[in-house]
C-alpha cells in the first residue's frame, strides 16, 4: 500500500489552493480570485515525523469554465475522490451553505471514505461559531480555518493525521531519480505526452490552447524507479499574455526548467519554429540544461518520412541547442515516448560524468596541437596551463589559464565543441570557467 492520500474538494473560490499551499508551507498552486483557476490535480507531500500524505489540490467542482473544459475538470475531482482515503471537504464560511455546497455533499456520501469539513475564510476567532451551520451537510462539525491568515492551520494538520493514522504506510515518498520538465507554446501537445508517460489521464487534455495553467509534478513509477515529470503552462509571447494566470504560468515554466535534470523542448510539427520556441531554447541554454526537442503531432507533419530534412532545419532556427538530440513523437498514440525516456535517462548520465584529470588534459593537448603553427607573432594568446572537472549538472570545468579575458565568448565555443567531439558527453551542456593559473586563495580571516 502507498501513502494516504487526501484530496481537497469544494466549489470555485472557496480557497482550496489556498489551503495546500498553507499545509504545505510553500507556494504551490496558482492562487486567483478567479473561479476555475485550478483545472488538474495539482499535488505534493506532507510530512511530520514519520507520518506522511499525499494532499491534492482540485478544480472548483461545477464550475462553469470559460474554456468549456467543465467536464474534464469534474472527471480530475471524480477521480481525486475515487483515488483519496480521506477527503477535506471546504466550504466558504462567510457564505454559508450554498444549492452547491449541497450537491457535493450529496456526491461524498455514495463514496465509502472519510469526510473531515473545513469552514475556510474564518478569519478572525469570532467568526467560528458560524462554521456550526455547516453540520447540516451531514459530516459532522466542520473545522473553521483560514488559509490565508494560517488560523487554525496546526488544528487541521492533527486531525487530518489522527483521521489516517489507521492506514499502513511505506515510509517517505522516494526521491524521484530524474526530474523531466515539459516546456513548449501553447497546444504543441504537452500534457498528452504527460499522459503517454504516466499512462493515463493525469492531466487535461484539449484542443484549447492554454488548458494547462499550472506546474504540475507528476511522479511516475517506472521499473520500481521513481520519475517526477513537471507539465508546465503552454508559453505565448510576453506581450499577448491577457491575464495574471497566464504569467504565473509562464514563471512556473520558467522556474520548472531550473528545478529539471533534463528539459523537453515540445516543439509542433504542424507549425513553423516560432518566436516563443527560440526564446525558450535560449532559457534552456542559459541554464545548461541537458535537452531532447521533441517534435510532437509527427504523425501530421506533411512529410512524415524527412526527418533528415526537418532536424537540419532545427539546426539552423535553433542554433543555441545543437548538442541536442531530437525526437519524433506522436503522443496521442504514445509512438516514440518511451524511446525519448530511455534517451532521457542516458543524457542525464552524461550530465553526471565525472571525466578524470588525466583524460582532460589530455583533450586540450589535442586541441592545442591542432593551432600550433597558426599563432602569429607578436599577440598575445589564450593559454591553458591545466585544467580539472569542478562539478556536474551541468559539466563544468575550470581552466586554469594565461588570461581568462583573451577567452572570449566565440574561443568558448570552440572549445566546448571539440570537448563533444572527444568526451563521453557529447549531447549535453559543457560549462566552461577560466581562472588565472597565478590566483591564490585568500587565508582565512581569524
């Protein structure tokens, strides 16, 4: 048996984003005053002690959605419900009880699991004794809190762990081994590829451009490992962003690539290389990221069979992203994804090579008797005295060297290319630093 897990049900705008985010501690859930923010199940751990859940944040159950995405948000909560062994039932206290207030309460009691009701917006003490209005809903007492001011938060978090201290459990959530971000614009097919990886419906899937508005974990067991996959908000330029959902999702993207060992780059096969796509190579570049561009819809794609030709039109739009290795998926039917895992996996091995000294300074001995004779007199030149490998993910390597500022950028590159050709990381970022061979470290003030 996994951990317990507790799903946080309710209409729009009771604060149920609000909520994970306070048991939690941390900012996890896009939090609006707009009904029907949240649209997927949105998850995390909490823990005390040895104790652990799973809490899942849902959309606002009979919210009437702008996209017309109403259905696949009530068939995430139908599945949050089916999935939870406890559910925290919220309501707005300042509201009272509402005809839909009711109709959840109606839907909870032909499931067999544990209702706790929680009274949220209470936010002063005078105002608890109003949550006793909502013992009519058939659950007993309901817990006023407020999420937002953190009233009554501790109270919660003991009775959610008294209401599951029955249920075995398998200790911590394990680590997940690799962290895969999905980035892409919006409709290039990245939560259907979450769903291809997971294999079922973890996320909502539309022809609605934009349906994805968060950054969602999803930790997927694969060979008895642990893989967590983040499905970010489709990217559109700055410029035509409408809304504050919108650019809460754009830096949830932003940040996801930050927090990934490897980067997917969805790209649309139906579509040109946008202007979006360009700046979201130029991110994952900045940050080395190792990166798979994954051409997704190839199934739709004019000529299916010129793969040659569309990946040396990706070399020339995407310049900055070369040493990636591109994939041809169709993710509706799966075709290509669990190739573009194993690939995953083998560059974040690249990534986490440790290349010994020797073999270094070996590889700029080549380089550097490949330029004798090519030198003119009387210049100064970039020289490299040794070099040594400081850290990894990325690859990074600290030349120690004549004048670190005659290695400028394009000399970098250079060299950053050789190494591919004569490392065992050819298809990942190389990070290179140049350090004066004269530098001496400081002592240590007393």
């Amino acid at each position: 048996m996994g951990l317990p897990v507790v799903a946080i049900i309710g209409r729009p705008n009771v604060g149920k984003s609000s909520l994970l985010n306070a048991l939690a501690g941390e900012m996890i859930s896009i939090v609006e005053p707009t009904a029907g923010v949240t649209r997927d199940r949105v998850s995390t751990f909490i823990s005390r002690d040895s104790r652990h859940f799973e809490l899942i944040d849902t959309g606002g159950y009979g919210v009437v959605d702008s996209d017309r995405l109403s259905e696949h948000i009530e068939g995430q909560i139908l599945q949050a419900i089916e999935s939870a062994d406890l559910v925290l039932f919220v309501v707005d206290l300042r509201e009272g009880i509402t005809p839909l207030d009711q109709k959840i309460a109606a839907l909870l009691r032909k499931h067999n699991l544990d209702v706790l009701g929680v009274a949220n917006k209470a936010d002063t003490g005078k105002m608890f004794p109003a949550a006793g209005e909502f013992a009519k809903l058939g659950f007993g007492e309901f817990l006023p809190v407020s999420a937002q001011n953190n009233l009554n938060k501790a109270v919660l978090l003991d009775r959610i762990f008294e209401l599951i201290e029955h249920l075995e459990q398998t200790g911590a959530p394990p680590e997940p081994i690799m962290k895969i971000a999905i980035i892409g614009k919006r409709n290039a097919g990245k939560s259907s590829i979450v769903n291809a990886i997971a294999g079922s419906e973890r996320v909502i899937v539309s022809e609605v451009p934009g349906t994805t508005r968060d950054a969602i974990d999803v930790r997927i067991e694969k060979d008895g490992k642990t893989l967590l996959v983040i499905d970010t908000a489709g990217v559109r330029k700055r410029g035509k962003m409408s809304t504050d959902i919108e650019f809460y999702g754009y830096i949830r993207a932003v940040r996801s690539v930050g927090r990934a060992d490897v980067v997917w780059l969805l790209l649309d096969a139906t579509m040109p290389v946008a202007e979006v796509d360009k700046k979201l190579a130029h991110l994952i570049a900045e940050e080395h990221k190792a990166c798979i561009i994954v051409v997704n819809k190839w199934d739709l794609a004019k000529n299916e069979a010129a793969t040659g030709d569309y990946e040396e039109y990706l070399t020339k739009t995407l310049p900055v992203l070369k040493y990636a290795p591109i994939s041809f998926t169709t993710a509706t039917t799966g075709k290509n994804v669990q190739s573009t895992l194993d690939l995953s996996a083998e560059l974040f091995k690249q990534a986490s090579t440790w290349v010994t000294t020797g073999r270094l300074n070996k590889a700029f001995e080549i380089i550097r008797d490949e330029h004798t004779g090519m030198r003119r007199h009387g210049m100064k030149h970039p020289k490299i005295y040794y070099v040594t490998q400081v850290a990894v993910n990325p690859v990074t390597i600290m030349m120690f060297v004549n004048d670190p500022g005659l290695f400028d950028e394009n000399h970098r590159r250079y060299l950053v290319g050789r190494l591919r050709d004569l490392l065992p990381v050819a298809e990942v970022p190389i990070r290179l630093l140049a350090r004066p061979k004269t530098a001496r470290r400081e002592p240590p003030k007393e």
